[in-house]
C-alpha cells in the first residue's frame, strides 16, 4: 500500500539536509513499527522518497513524502503513529492512500514559498507594494557555475521566466507576506536564495527576509 | 543568544545540525526545577561524540535524577570556531544554549590524548580560565573520567577532579556529596577535600611532585594531609544490575556509527601485553544475554536504528556469543536491522553466524594479527598462529569473501627487520591463499587492505618502560613496507608517526607537559587528531619554549624502580606483575588467557574479593 503525506518541518529542523531528513522520516517509520517494503538490489533500502528537496535553512508546512508499506493500514492510524515519533517541528498534517503508478517526485511542477519581507521604513513598503506587478515584466538574468571534469561551466537563465506568479497576501506594520509560485521543469528550478537575491536587488529598503515553504503543486492530485 | 544572529551563523557553518540541539530523545528541563547544572562534554565534533556510548549513558544516567539536567556540548569544528570568536559569543550547550560558565559541572569524557587541545579551547570558548587555581566558587568544576585518567598529570592544572575507573555509580555520589555542600553555602575548597575521600576521585590540586636532577619524579608530597595516598579505580561489580538507559538522543546527521551499540562485556582476558584497555578494564565482566535482549529492545524501539553493533575488547570471546546473536537475529532479521560483529579475533571467527549476519549486510572482513612474525606475536601475548590466520581467511575465502582488513603494528618493542619483513610475507601468503585455489573457486575482487599503527607504550601496560621508537624510527619502518609491499590488489597504509609520537608524550607525560600543552594550544594547535589539523612543528617549538624535552618521556628506557607519573592510582593490578609480564616477554613466553589459567595480576584480591571466575580456582 501506497501512502502520501505532508509534513512540517519547521524550527531547528530547518537546519537539517535532504539526505538527514529522509534519514529521518525512516527512522520514525521504524520506531512505529510499521514495515515498509524494501528496495531489491545490493543494498537494499526502504521505499520512502520526498517529493521535492527544501533548501537548507528554509522552514516548510508542505513537505511531501511517499511511502509504501508492507501491511494496509488505516490512515488516521498511520498518521497517529507517525506523529509520536517524529522529533519537534515536524509533524504529518495530512495523508492519504496513493493508487498511481507515477512517482510522487516526478509529478512536481511548481514550488509555493511565503516570502515575508521586512522593510526599513513606511515608504519602501508602499513602493515595494505598487512594484510587484510588474517585477515580472522584466527578464533577471542569474549565472550558475557547474563543475564538469575541473572546467567550471557558466551558464545564464532568466529568473522571471521560472517564477509563475507573485501575489501579494497581507501587510502588517513594515512587512508584507507575498507568496511566489516558482515553476519546476526538466530544466530545473529556482533556488531560494536566488529568489531571495532577486527581491534584495528589485526593491528598495528592504532590512531582511524570511521564506517559508507552503506547498507544492502536482500535475494530478497526489494528496 | 539573539536567535537571528544565530540563524545566520548556522547557514554559514558545515553541518549546522551539529549546534541546534533538539533531536529526538535528548532532554530538556526547566532550570528551575533542578539544582545541579551538568554539562557533559566531548572534546571532538559532534559526529565522534554522538557515536559513543559511554556519552548516552552519563547522559540519561543523570538526568535520571529529578535535581540534575545533563546537557550536551561538543568541540565546534573550525568554521564555527571562528563565527562564535568573531561575535564575541561563548560556547553553549546544545539544549539549553546556554554558555559552559553557568554550569555547576563541566565534565570532559578523556577518551584519547590527542584531543587534550580541544578541552583547553572549550574552556576558553566559554570564558573559563583554564587552570584550576584560577577558578574560584563562580565557575564551573571542571572534571574528567574516561581511559586516559588513568595517566592524569598531563591534565593536573586545568581540571579540578578526576574521575578514576567506570563512573556509573561514582559519578552520582559525587553529585551527591556536591547538592549537600550547596545547600549549605558552597566553598570550592570544602567540596574538594570531602570529594578528595570518595574511593576513585583524584583532586590533583592536593598535592605537588618533587623532581631530582635527572629530572625523574623522587616524590610526591601532599598538600592536604587527608588526601588519600593512593587512589583506588572504581569498578562495577555486576553489570546486569548497573544502570543502563532505555532510550538514546537519535542524531539528525550521520554520526560515525549510526546504529545502537551493545556493550556485551567489560575487560579482557586475553592479556596482550601492549594493550592497556586490557590490562585497566579488568576483570572481565560479562552481562546477560536476558539484559542485553532487553537491552537492545529499548533502544531499537526507542531510536529505530538499523543496525545492532555488538561491542567489547575482544567480542568473539564473549561465552554466549552464539547464543545471544542467533536470539538477536531471530528477532530483528524480519525487521531488517543488521548486527554487526566488529573487533572479532582471527582464532575465534564462528563462520556460520558470520554467514548469516551477512545476509542483511554485507561488510569486509576485518583481522588483527598485530605483528607479523611470531616471535613478535609471543613477545606482545597475541596468542594466535599464522596457521591460525591462514586457516581463517581460507574458510573466509571459500565462503565466497574476497575484501580482507588487516591491522598491524610497527615500533614494538624489541622489534628487528625480520618482524617488519614479516607483515609482508603475511600479506602476501594470505594473498596466494586466495588464487592458490581452483580456477572455478576463484570469485570477487581481491583485495586486502593492510593497516600499521605506530606503537605507543601505555601507562598499566608491561611496556611501560619502553621507549618508543622515534619518528625517525617509525618512518624507515612504514617506508620498508611500503617499498617491499607493491602489488595493485593490496593498499598499505600507516598512521602518521609524528601524532603517534606526540600521543606518547601525553600518554606516559608527567606534570610538567601540561605547559608544553598550554603553550601549543595557545598557538593554535586543536584537533590535533584531525590530519588536515594537526600541526607538529608547532608542537616542536612549543615543546622548547617551554623547555621540556620530549624524549624524556617517549624515548627513554625507564628502569623498574623509577617512581612513573601514574604510580599513585592504583588499577587493580600489582606492579610485579607487570614487571613479570615485561620479564616474559623479553624471554618470548606468553602468559595464558584468563579463561584457560589465572595468572594472578592481584585484580582477584584487589577488586573481585574472590576468583575473577565462577569455575576458576
Ligand atoms: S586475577 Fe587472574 S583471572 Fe583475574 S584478571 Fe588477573 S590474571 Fe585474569
């Protein structure tokens, strides 16, 4: 039986890498005493795979996951379960069974963040407020650096072309909450702190900005 | 701690899991609640710290008690150094973020000398002066416990109590003794010379040596006339009943060993001669297999660990090993959760169980003949044959094994070119066992991997009196074998002769290295264990500054009557007997395996109060 689940992973858990939380999930997995099917192959491995990686320092209340394990099992329960062996700030909102032969991960399409930016004074907010229709009008040309045998390759992408869309949610004294819809492709994605770069440079007296993961967009619906 | 400056920090640093705290298991609790502050600490990043067992048992030991919090602090590795040096901030404990300076105890695990330089740098992260003297009723007591206290003096400045032998019921008397003193008005001095009678405690502050001309120690006086003359190692009696925690912290990140580790026995039996584990964990005693599949049910259900590692000395010789492995196997094969049994003898390999242990995980195979010839074999007590050895790795090699480790070392005492040479030709017959077979049976990619350590002569030990080799010494000998060692299916490697070099200082060091110590650390040497890290010049030009040679301590032949830095503690054993073992092994006699015929090292009368065995006389 197939399962698909949200979680968190909020607090000092932000601090932990893809592999770590992967290492993570398994191990509540275990500790619940819940099997999961194994991997053939020389090193066998349990069937849990998270949808999409999360940068290192960013918070999240939509992770996705996938599990398959050996006995059916009622979800509420799994849920139950899960949750009294996952460590502080990470937590399963939701789950539900999973009959699609596609893999959760190859099923992404867009990224959802909150970025919350704080500004230095009244103006900058207006200012930033008024220009975010039209921080997408322009291309943003960004350079990434790949190592291919000692060569170090440049490569240049136009960051406004991966970004769906920017909406503004609330404003509240000098920050304001946007949430951006960031677009994934075989090509790839945007990285965070690209995007967080990209505000710093577009706006104006802007003092710091935090980014929180809502959730991920899905070509069918997984959950 | 500003949260935000500690986000930043945290993205800027390598693995900044290793500084958030917070994992599953680990312990917080109000400090309002407790009235002793205790911070474990391991002089070495998180990774190694986590990985040791001896740090989760302290751990929820004391946090058992209702009036103790136990946390956790760890070496910053260097980049984090730097941030915490650059904010002017102090190193804090992982549950609590709170600086080391507000603790009642800092208490360092001594698990290898090479990371003596680390205990002075958290010190000094914290803003605690670093010698004892210079701390007065508001800083922390500084203590330590773990194998090297059984060599203290090297370390006598900076820490206020030592710790001598296993701490399981030693440490919380003394916690004890301490919650009397503050209720009633804590004065430093009044706690140390009470603590001072506790059987296993070291206050080294309570006592000074005398040097003679030659520089060898002709006495020791005490400054506190109650100050015992002798310290007495403490040990556990029955390990089934002593205590043992029924769930562990569960690292976010990969540790060095990611897998619950049972300790199925403490000491040794086998009495070879170089080891001083061997000689300073006697006698040996055995848990239960009952306690240990209790045990490993605790703290597989409470960590979903995949892999149960059986730990000891010498785990092959563990009397129910068959008998508690199978039991394990039965229960957690369906689960999946390997078992590994490391440290196995070359003589006491049970191939079957091995078979079977492999079908959940395949690993190398690992042997330890320790030296090549066997006359070398009998002067260091490693009873094994090469008929042995080459009888082991032909079963390994029909049962279908073909990645061999071996572990050797180089600078033993009394060593010739013919004992060097004999690694190689070892080698290379267990190299021609694997092809001298039918072509048919011939199958995998042959490989051993061939390991030398530097020999480093260790206090309680029957080479005590030894010199070391020099590192001129090491580096012909490590060169011989790599030039006659060449062939593509076998990879030689040695350990750095310089930090073996510096580790026999530390090991059989008096007071007087302490300064040698200080003065390198104060130019910058920490992680000395580290390769990338460790930084011997340094050290030489420290070493003369100071004007301490080194050679007085690790390559100089001491005589028998020579009072040794580490006389006063008492392990157990008679010195005569190492005396007698020294004596055995210039003639090539070995000494029988505890199990087979006591030899009589005095740890039956001294410690046991009886025959170290039910059936022995
Ligand atoms: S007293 Fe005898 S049996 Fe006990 S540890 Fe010493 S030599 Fe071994």
């Amino acid at each position: 039986m197939k399962i698909v689940f949200k979680y968190t992973k909020l607090g000092k858990l932000k601090f932990i890498s893809h592999l770590d939380n992967l290492r993570v999930l398994q191990r509540a997995l275990r500790r619940t005493g819940i099997m999961a099917k194994y991997s053939e192959g020389f090193n066998p491995h349990p069937k849990l795979s998270i949808a999409y990686p999360l940068s290192l320092g960013v918070e999240s209340i939509g992770e996705i996951a996938e599990v398959e394990v050996i006995d059916d099992i009622n979800i509420s329960e799994f849920i139950d379960k899960m949750n009294k062996c996952l460590p502080d700030g990470m937590a399963i909102t939701e789950a539900s069974e999973y009959a699609d032969n596609r893999a959760v991960p190859s099923m992404v399409c867009s990224q959802v963040y909150r970025f919350t930016i704080s500004h230095n004074d009244q103006d900058s907010v207006d200012a930033a407020i008024n220009s975010l229709k039209g921080l997408l009008d322009n291309d943003y040309p960004i350079i990434r650096e790949k190592k291919k045998k000692n060569k170090i390759v440049k490569k240049e992408m136009n960051l406004t072309s991966f970004i769906q869309s920017i909406d503004l949610l609330s404003t509240e004294m000098l920050d304001i909450d946007i949430q951006i819809v960031i677009h994934v492709s075989d090509t790839g994605s945007l990285k965070v702190e690209e995007v967080k770069d990209f505000l710093y440079n577009s706006l104006n007296g802007v003092k710091s900005i935090e980014v929180q993961r809502i959730a991920l967009n899905f070509i069918d619906k997984v959950i | 701690m500003n949260k935000h400056l500690f986000d930043e920090i945290l993205m800027r640093v390598e693995k900044p899991a290793r500084y958030t705290g917070g994992e599953l298991n680990s312990i917080v609790k109000d400090k309002k609640d407790v009235n002793i502050r205790f911070a474990f600490a391991f002089p070495d990043v998180y990774e190694v710290g986590m990985s040791h067992l001896g740090m989760h048992i302290i751990y929820n030991l004391l946090n058992s008690y209702p009036n103790i919090w136990c946390e956790r602090v760890f070496t910053p590795w260097t980049d984090m150094e730097k941030e915490l040096r650059n904010h002017e901030l102090e190193l804090f404990s992982l549950e609590s973020n709170d600086s080391l300076k507000v603790f009642d105890f800092v208490g360092f695990t001594l698990q290898y000398e090479m990371s003596y330089t680390n205990i002075l740098n958290m010190m000094q992260l914290s803003g605690i002066p670093l010698e004892s003297q210079n701390r007065d009723e508001n800083y922390p007591l500084i203590i330590a416990g773990g194998p090297c206290a059984f060599n203290p003096e090297p370390l006598h400045e900076f820490i206020d109590i030592f710790f001598i032998g296993e701490g399981e019921e030693l440490l919380p008397e003394v916690m004890s003794l301490y919650e009397k003193h503050k209720k009633s008005g804590y004065s430093k001095q009044a706690f140390l010379k009470e603590a001072c009678q506790v059987e296993g405690i070291y206050v080294p502050s309570f006592y000074d040596v005398v040097y003679d001309e030659a520089g060898k120690i002709s006495k020791r006086i005490k400054l506190y006339d109650q100050a015992p003359e002798v310290i007495k190692k403490r040990i556990i009696k029955d390990l089934n009943k002593s205590y043992f925690p029924d769930k562990i912290i569960v690292p976010f990140i990969e540790t060095v060993h990611d897998r619950i580790v049972l300790e199925i026995f403490r000491g040794c039996t086998r009495g070879c001669r170089f080891c001083q584990a061997g000689m300073i964990y006697r006698p040996v005693r055995e848990k239960s297999v009952e306690t240990l599949l209790a045990q490993a049910e605790l703290l597989l259900d409470s960590t979903g660990h995949e892999e149960i590692s059986l730990s000891s000395l010498s785990t092959g010789d563990y009397s129910k090993l068959i008998e508690l492995s199978q039991a394990l196997l039965d229960k957690y094969e369906e689960r999946r959760i390997g078992l590994s049994l490391p440290s196995l003898r070359l003589d006491s390999i049970t191939f079957g169980l091995i078979e079977r242990v492999q079908k959940v995980r395949k690993s190398g195979l690992t042997f330890a003949p320790e030296a090549g010839s066997q006359r070398m074999r009998d002067v260091i007590n490693k009873n094994i044959t090469e008929d042995d050895i080459l009888g082991s790795v032909k079963t390994a090699f029909e049962l279908g094994w073909s990645n061999i480790k071996l572990y050797f070392m180089v600078g033993l005492s009394g060593e010739t070119r013919d004992d060097i040479y004999g690694i190689k030709e070892m080698v290379y017959k267990i190299k021609d066992a694997f092809f001298d077979r039918p072509r048919e049976a011939i199958r995998g990619n042959f490989n051993i991997n061939v390991s030398a350590a530097c020999f480093v002569p260790k206090p309680f030990t029957p080479f005590q009196w030894d010199p070391q080799n020099t590192v001129k010494e090491f580096q012909d000998k490590t060169g011989y074998l790599k030039r006659e060692i060449r062939d593509k299916k076998i990879s030689f490697s040695y350990h750095d002769p310089k930090l073996s070099n510096l580790e026999g200082v530390f090991a059989l060091g008096d007071r007087r290295v302490a300064r040698g110590m200080k003065k390198a650390f104060e130019m910058g040497c920490t992680f000395d264990g580290w390769g990338d890290q460790f930084d011997y010049d340094k050290w030489l030009t420290a070493f003369i500054e100071e004007n301490i040679s080194m050679d007085f301590y690790n390559n100089r032949e001491k005589g028998y009557d020579e009072i040794l830095p580490w006389d006063f503690i008492d392990c157990g054993i008679r010195k005569e007997y190492l005396i007698e073992e020294k004596e055995k092994s210039l003639k090539g006699i070995t000494t029988d395996d505890c199990r087979v015929n006591c030899s009589g090292c005095g740890v039956n009368t001294s410690l046991v109060g009886g025959p170290c065995f039910e059936d022995s006389l």
